[in-house]
C-alpha cells in the first residue's frame, strides 16, 4: 500500500468513529514528531502493540479485501498463564460496505464483535478442523447477545447496530459490511496478532508500504523504526 493511501484511510476513519460518539485514547492523534519525542514514555503502548493498523491481507486491494483497526487496549500474553493480571483487549475497527477481511481463526482468542453502528455486519462461520482446514459438514453454534444460534457450515449471521456475535476459538469467521459501512467493536481476549491468526488461504496480515509521502500518523508496524 502507498503511505498516502494510508494517510487518507487514516483520516476517513477518524471522521468515521467520531461521527458514532467513539472518543478515542490522546495518543491517536499523535504526529510523527510527538511519538519521536515522547518516546521514552510509550514502552507499554508500543509492547502491547496498541494504535493504528490498517491491512490489506497483501493482497493490494484494499478496498475488496482489506480492514481498518485501532486497538485500544492490550493485556499480556505471560499472564493468561497464571490466569490472573490483564487478560483482555478491545479494538474499534471499520468494515467498509462489501469489504472482505477473510476467513480466518484463532487457537487462544474468544471474541465478541459487536456492531457498533452503521450498516450490518455479515458474518460466515465454519468450525475448524484439527488439521486447520474448515469442516464442510459440522453445525457452527455461537452466541448473539446470550442467545443461541446456529448456523449450517457456511452459513452467515448478519448484526445490526448494537448487536453482537461471541466467536470461541477454534471458529473460522469471515465478515464485511453489507449497505453500509460499520463501526465494529472488538472485546476479546488477550490478543496477538503476530501468532493467533490462521486463516484459511494464503494471505498476509500486515501490508508492505510504498512511502510516497510522510506519514500523517504512526501504524502499529512503524514502532520499530523509532528506535
């Protein structure tokens, strides 16, 4: 993706949250500059990798398949171990109208995606094999708002503005918005994104940058070269 792409995804979708009411943390509006000056005090924002992120699935098309995310808070792997400390993590993301972000799963993260206002959010479900595949014939049961539903292989669940879907790991989940854009909330467990995906094809999950201009505002994936 171009850095002026990102830029622009970056000030769409700011505009987009604030218009539902979602304040966001201070450090989203960060520059550039801020971050290199206050970057002794951004150890735990950086290690928990919360802030901006923008994929394309390096597939380089980001408007068929392709979603925006800012996660806002991030616990720690170590302590889902001792079961004790900060075991959760929330994340505000947009899925654009007819967006794909694919199918995929996770081996440790429960989630529940909540639709936070806009369009529907479609959701198409399979329960993973223990090879990693998608099981062609089992029923897929998750839990919308507490109540039961389930669904054939394949099939989809569609959620309106403020309804939800509690996806257990082990759950392939693909999504996108359907006549709208949506603002999707994410309250999850501890989260990874580096190892607890695993999707079905082949597909990328942070996107490579053409910089073509200087960045409007900092990605997760750009911490590394404050150093």
């Amino acid at each position: 993706m171009q850095r002026s792409e990102i830029n622009e995804i970056l000030r769409k979708a700011a505009s987009f949250i604030n218009s539902f009411g979602y304040i966001m943390p201070p450090f989203a509006d960060w520059t550039p500059e801020t971050w290199r000056q206050r970057y002794g005090e951004t150890e735990a924002i950086r290690k928990a990798s919360l802030g901006w992120d923008i994929t394309d699935y390096g597939l380089g098309k980001f408007d068929e398949v392709g979603l925006f995310l800012f996660t806002v808070r991030n616990g720690n792997e170590a302590d889902l171990a001792k079961g004790m400390g900060m075991l959760y993590a929330e994340k505000i993301m947009i899925s654009r109208k007819d967006q794909l972000s694919p199918m995929h799963f996770h081996k440790v993260k429960a989630e529940d995606i909540i639709n936070r206002g806009g369009g529907q959010l479609v959701i198409e479900l399979f329960q993973s094999t223990p090879d990693g595949g998608t099981d062609p014939d089992k029923d897929v049961t998750v839990y919308c708002d507490g109540i039961a539903r389930t669904v054939k292989a394949g099939g989809k669940i569609a959620l309106g503005p403020g309804e939800s879907v509690t996806l257990l790991p082990g759950v392939y989940h693909a999504f996108w918005g359907e006549k709208a854009d949506v603002l999707i909330g994410e309250v999850s467990t501890v989260n990874n994104d580096l190892t607890d995906n695993y999707f079905r094809d082949k597909v990328g999950r942070f996107p490579s940058i053409e910089e073509d201009e200087a960045a409007y505002r900092l990605l997760v994936g750009d911490y590394a070269k404050l150093a």
